[in-house]
C-alpha cells in the first residue's frame, strides 16, 4: 500500500480495528479513515455508501463486527447473525461501487465446522455442521467470505479474508456478559484476587483446547497479507499451537497472583473441544507471530489494571 493512500479502517474502536491503526501508524501510514458509530452506521446501506462517496478510501480493513463470548452468543442470536450481515454486505459491496482497490474482510477461526479436523485447514470451511452456540455469528462472517469470494469472481474484485484464530490483547472487552475467555479469565483472577476470594470459577471442564493470538500479531498479519496475497480462498492468522483452559487459567493465575483455588463449573458449556488453525499458508507467505503467550498475557493484564485505574474501576 502506498504511504499516502487513503486507508478505511472499519471497526477502528475495537480489538483488531485498534491494533490494525497502531500497526498501520507504526509502519507510516498517515492518511486514514476513521469513523465512529455515531458517524455512520455500517448497519445502514445508505449511511455507508454516503460515507464511502465522502471519503473514497483507496484500501479497506474490515474489522468491524458484533462480536461476544459463548453466553453473549446464546443470547442474542438475532442480534449477531443481523449486525455481522449488514456489516459485511454494505462494507463489501460499498467497496465494489467505490472501486476500492483491495479490500481484506477479517472472519474467525469459529466459521469452521465443530467437529473440524485438527488442526484446521482453509479447505475445512462448510465441511460440517458448526458450533451451536456461536452458529449465528459464523454464518454471518461465512456470508462475508462468500460475499468477497463472489465479488471477485463476477466484477474481478481484488477482495481477501483472513480468519484469525482466538484474539486477545489491549482494548479487549472485559465485561463478564459479553466477553470472551481470555479477558474473562483475566478479571475474574484479578476481582478475586482484590476481594481475598477462596476460589474462581470458571465454566465448563477446563479440557477444551485453545489457540490464541496476540491481536499486535493478528494486525501485523493482516498488513502482511495486504501485501502479498491476492487469491480467493481464505487464509488462517494464528501461532501453531494451543492449550487448555485448564493450563490458560493457571497461567492466568500466576501472573495475576491469585492465591486461592480453581473450580471449573461443568454445568456450564466447554464449546467445541478443539480449537487451532492451520497455518502453513500464512507462513509459507513469510509471516510468523512474535508474541509469546506469557509475554502477551503479562501485558494484557498490565493494560487491564492500568485502564481500570484510570477509569476508577
């Protein structure tokens, strides 16, 4: 991308959107598009084609999405399936009539069916049936990745899609409603922890295996694959290996310096029992993750207890 182009970061607030402008101002990239909610609604196809005549972005992330945990998912299926499919059809398709010239659309490790293989390959995408309890949210992000897959096929759309595996890092969402495992972990050991707490629960068995990326990573991928690749099937942002919840809540623990017991609730849903990408491609591409799990947790939590200090809790 040229230094001077002008660069739509859709989503810009959130986790990957927050860390894809750290990256992207860290390489030099000074011309960007930002906008907030109340600016334009990605939800509304009118507000964003306006928003994309007034702007005329060059190069597009989209990294906008209603996203969640297992219990936020379950919640509101309504909510998740019609948010990520207003988002992904207007953002696309504002793209095809803008002319943008490429466009890389961010899905999720969780648009692979349950039951996948391990670890999961691009080509695993609609083998099998999905997790029930983020269904809605994959079949929306699945309808991005076709929607950027058609786009190129019928109008010759330079338009990508990367699925990276589970996310953390600074700017995640720690509320306990809405969050997902890692920030879920983290201030639960670190309430605990203040309150001089016997125990933490966490839900589900401990067993289920997780993969996660550093999202400073995942924003490095997504320049990297901006970069270098032009194709139409999807590709997987991950570091290659997982653990369990068992093992990420003891980490947890440690670093925050919790000294009491943990429970796990196997009342509560494990999700599938596996989860790691494949990512051969990617590497093969001449991308690797720098950040190591500890070291990106350790600075999370760090982050974590900074901004609860300066927004008084």
């Amino acid at each position: 991308m040229e230094r001077d182009a002008r660069i739509y970061v859709a989503g810009h607030t959130g986790l990957v959107g927050a860390a894809l402008v750290r990256e992207l101002d860290r390489r030099g990239y000074r011309n960007l598009v930002l906008a907030e909610r109340a600016r334009v609604d990605l939800r509304e196809q009118a507000a964003v084609r306006d928003f994309y005549r007034e702007t005329r972005p060059d190069y597009v992330f989209v990294a906008a999405a209603k996203v969640g945990g297992i219990l936020a998912n379950d919640s509101y299926p309504a909510d998740f399936i019609y948010d990520n499919l207003m988002i992904a059809t207007n953002l696309i398709h504002g793209a095809y009539e803008q002319k943008v010239e490429k466009l890389l659309f961010l899905g999720s490790s969780c648009v692979y069916p349950k039951f996948a293989p391990q670890p999961m390959q691009e080509a695993d995408l609609l083998s099998g049936p999905l997790e029930p309890t983020n269904q809605w949210y994959a079949v929306a992000k699945i309808a991005g990745i076709k929607l950027c897959q058609a786009y190129r096929r019928q109008y010759g759309c330079n338009f990508i899609a990367a699925m990276p595996t589970n996310l953390y890092g600074p700017g995640d969402n720690f509320d306990l409603m809405t969050s997902h495992v890692m920030p879920a972990l983290l201030r639960k050991f670190h309430e605990a922890k203040q309150a001089d707490s016997p125990e933490v629960i966490v839900w589900g068995s401990g067993q289920p295996r997780r993969e996660f990326c550093h999202v400073d990573d995942c924003a490095a991928a997504c320049l990297h694959l901006m970069g270098v690749y032009d194709g139409e099937e999807i590709v997987n942002i991950g570091v290659g290996n997982d653990l369990s919840i068992r093992e990420l809540a003891e980490i947890i623990r440690d670093i925050v310096g919790f000294q009491g017991e943990i429970v796990f609730d196997t009342g509560r849903p494990d999700g599938p029992p596996i989860k790691r990408v494949d990512t051969g491609v990617i590497n093969a591409l001449g991308w690797q993750p720098r950040i190591e799990l500890e070291q990106g947790v350790r600075a999370t939590y760090d982050w974590y207890v900074s901004y609860k200090a300066d927004h008084r809790g």
